[in-house]
C-alpha cells in the first residue's frame, strides 16, 4: 500500500518569527494545503511529522523532540510510524502548498520517482520504504544521490518552497504560475 509523509517539523528560521505552518493561505494555515495534495494523491494513510502542537485533522501525527536533528531525522520518524503493508511512500514537505503528485510509478530496479520543473527536483517523491530506510542509516545527508531514482515531468508547483515570506507573497498573488528568478535562484543555492 502507498502512504504520505508530510514534513513539518522544520524550524523555519527563514520565515521569521511566526509559525510558517499556520501561516494562511488562501483561507486556509499552510499546512492543511500539503495535508489536501496529500489527500488528493490517494495515499491511503497520512503521517504527519511535527516538532510542535498542530490543529491538523485526520492525519496520524508524530511529534520529534527536536528539529534541530535535520531532515532525515523527521523522515527516519515518518518512516517508523508508517504499518508494515504501506510499501511505498510519498514524501511531502509542509510548505509545499501547491505540491502535487503527478502520476508516479516505482517500476523493477527503481527505489524513487520525483517530479522535476525547469531542471530543479521536486516533491512529492514516491520512495520504497525499505530502500529509504536503508539510505538514511548512513546519516542525516537525506535520500538524495541514495536511491535509483527516475524524474518525470512536474509543474511549478512541485519546486515551489514557501521558505520565506517573499515566496509566500509569490505564491498568494501567482499560484503556481512561474518561478520569479530570485526565489529560483535561492531554490537552487538554498538561500
């Protein structure tokens, strides 16, 4: 079976004081749209990683005690918590609002699939459970470069990171309609 992992544990330290999480878009905090394109995906259950108290409904949350441990530690949690039948997962990241899953497959001799626009990764990625678990035993240097992995076609919304608030602002007045060239920059240097 296909499970969700949505990300959220993240300190947000670039976005400023405010939960960035329960920032509102649309009507709506931030972290209820990864939870709705996780919905929409057909996962048949959804884990959510937090490091603090969330109002999300119908999700099976898992709180870390620290987000300073870094990525692979919130998804080494998510990973744990999924039941021994979910064999697949796709990883979503809480401040992926529009993030969807276009149609994935793991096919024979591949352990992920990952959308991709304007030749930068995206998410959600579609990971074999037991590969994952693997690749994260060797450190908190995330899945990346770990698995065979096969890219296919996504759209702006699967690179668009709400990290800051001028992409928040981005994303409330554009949508997923294009990557302004300084929030492109800082998806691929990370700044």
């Amino acid at each position: 079976m296909r499970a969700a992992i949505i990300l959220a544990a993240g300190a947000s330290r670039r976005f400023g004081r405010q939960d960035k999480l329960r920032t509102r878009l649309r009507g709506r905090p931030l972290l209820d749209h990864a939870i709705a394109r996780a919905r929409e995906s057909g996962a048949r259950s959804i884990i959510v990683v937090v490091s603090r108290p969330t109002d999300a409904r119908g999700v099976r949350k898992v709180r870390i005690a620290n987000a300073q441990n870094g990525l692979s530690f919130s998804l080494s949690a998510g990973l744990k918590a999924l039941r021994p039948i979910d064999r697949e997962a796709l990883i979503f990241l809480g401040d992926m609002p529009l993030a969807s899953a276009p149609a994935m497959r793991l096919r024979p001799g591949i352990d992920a699939v990952r959308p991709s626009h304007a030749g930068l990764p995206g998410h959600p990625m579609l990971v074999r459970t037991c590969a994952a678990r693997r690749a994260l035993a060797s450190g908190d240097s995330g899945l990346a470069g770990k698995l065979r992995t096969a890219m296919v076609r996504g759209f702006s919304g699967n690179i668009l990171d709400v990290d800051t608030r001028a992409m928040l602002r981005h994303v409330r007045y554009h949508g997923s309609r294009g990557v302004p060239p300084r929030c492109k920059e800082a998806l691929i240097t990370g700044r």
